[in-house]
C-alpha cells in the first residue's frame, strides 16, 4: 500500500521535530526547514503541516513586523509554495480575545482582531489566509506545549530553575506533543475537513502545584502577571479521547523527556 506523501513545515522546532519523530512511520515523510525550503519549492504533497512561526510572545510583542512575517506571512508563502490536497495549521489558544475560559473560547466563538495582542492577532490573521487560500484545512488552535526539545515557557523555566516572569497562580491548559500526533493521525483517518480544533487536557494546573510533582520548592517572583489559559475542548472531546493536564504533564515528566 502507498503511504501518503506528508512534509512537515518548521521541521527544526519542539512541535515539528516531536511531529516527525511521531508520525514518519505513518507516511512519506518530508522535513522542511529554513535551509532545504527552496530544495522542495513547488513539490506537491497529500498533506502539509505547518508547525513553523514565532513561538515567542515576548518577542513579538516587541517586533511586531517581524512577528508578522515569521508568523503570517511565511503561512502565505508555503500554501503558495508547497500544493496539497490538506493543509494542518498548529497554531494558538491565543486567538481569543479571553483565554482563560471555556465560557469564550468555543471554536465557533467570534473574535475581534482589535483585541488581540500582536501574537495572537497573526496567528489569526494566519488562520484567515489558510481558511481563504487552502482547499480543505484542519486548524489546531495550542495551548502550552509539552515536548521532547521544550527550551522556554514556564515549565522549561520550573525545571532548569531559571527566572520565571509569571505568578505562581498563573494556570495553564497543557497537552504534550506525541498526542498532538495521535490527534492528528485520528482526524485524518476520520477523513476531517475544514475544520477548527481547540486542542488541550481537560482543565488547567496551577504554578504553585507544580512543585509536588517534580518534589521540590519553586521560587516566584513577587508582583509578577498572572497568567490563565483554559479553553473550551468539548468538539475535540467528542472524537478524541483526551486527558486532563494533569496527566500531560505526568506523562512529560514520567518520560524525562529535558534529560534534566
């Protein structure tokens, strides 16, 4: 039987390469990166993920031209660049306007670009291009990822006891790479088309929890911004078996997948 073709975009980062370690056994795998994107310029494809773009919100709230061309732009370019019968967008829970409840965050929720921080605003702006240019789409909309090559977020920062610019009541929804995969192999067996996803454990952790689970203290820094994401996950539920974060987060720490 003939695998189907699939190149993954953005190969070289956490949710791309966790996506080709995942998913290469499944299809005719291709990596494109930054350097080997004009080798495979024009080739056709069943499927394309594009796990590329900014994950930096810090930076992009600070550059936000460059923001939006690493973000939005490139999207442009590679529906342009590489024709396939099904494009896969990982992008944001940060599209919303409020992330921090179920009560706003439905797929079908409408969202006012006006609203919306630089990062979020080209995620969306990305899933606009893509809604508009691709014939058949899945969008994945993220919250905090949890992966083999995890170098930043609040996470990262807990276990290499780096400086946290968060409080320790921030919570966040959380998810680990290799069930991305898993989802993105049972959309595609369900044949899915044109459609949008918000992928997530069910319910969020706190900070301030987190120290149980890898034993021991964490320091916060006083005054620092709360952050909350939980987003409404009851359409994917319905196909998909998901977890609570809760053990997302057991499995990444159980896993050791940082080698810490």
């Amino acid at each position: 039987m003939n695998l189907k073709t699939l190149a993954i975009i953005g190969s070289n980062g956490m949710v791309g390469s966790d996506l080709v370690k995942y998913l290469t056994s499944n299809f005719e795998l291709t990596q494109i990166d930054r350097d080997n994107y004009n080798d495979y310029k024009g080739k056709e494809f069943d499927i394309v993920i594009n796990a590329n773009g900014n994950s930096n919100k810090i930076w992009s709230n600070e550059n936000r031209l460059g923001d939006f061309e690493a973000s939005t732009v490139s999207v442009y370019k590679t529906l342009l660049d590489f024709p396939c019968k099904k494009y896969i967008y990982i992008s944001s829970v940060d599209v919303y306007e409020n992330h921090s409840s179920e009560k706003t965050t439905s797929e079908t929720e409408s969202i006012n670009p006006s609203n919306l921080a630089p990062y979020g605003f080209h995620k969306f702006l990305s899933e606009c291009i893509i809604k508009n240019l691709a014939g058949d789409y899945i969008i994945l909309r993220c919250p905090m990822m949890l992966g083999t090559n995890l170098k930043k977020g609040p996470i990262y920062d807990i276990l290499k006891n780096s400086r946290l610019f968060v409080s320790g009541s921030s919570a966040f929804q959380m998810i680990t790479t290799k069930e991305l995969a898993e989802i993105i192999l049972s959309l595609l067996k369900k044949d899915v088309s044109k459609e949008i996803f918000n992928v997530g454990g069910k319910g969020k952790i706190e900070l301030n929890d987190i120290g149980k689970y890898i034993k021991k203290e964490i320091d916060f820094q006083k005054n620092s911004e709360t952050q909350i994401y939980e987003t409404d996950i009851s359409k994917l539920s319905k196909i998909f078996p998901l977890k609570n974060s809760e053990e997302y987060l057991k499995d990444f720490l159980k896993e050791d997948i940082l080698r810490v």
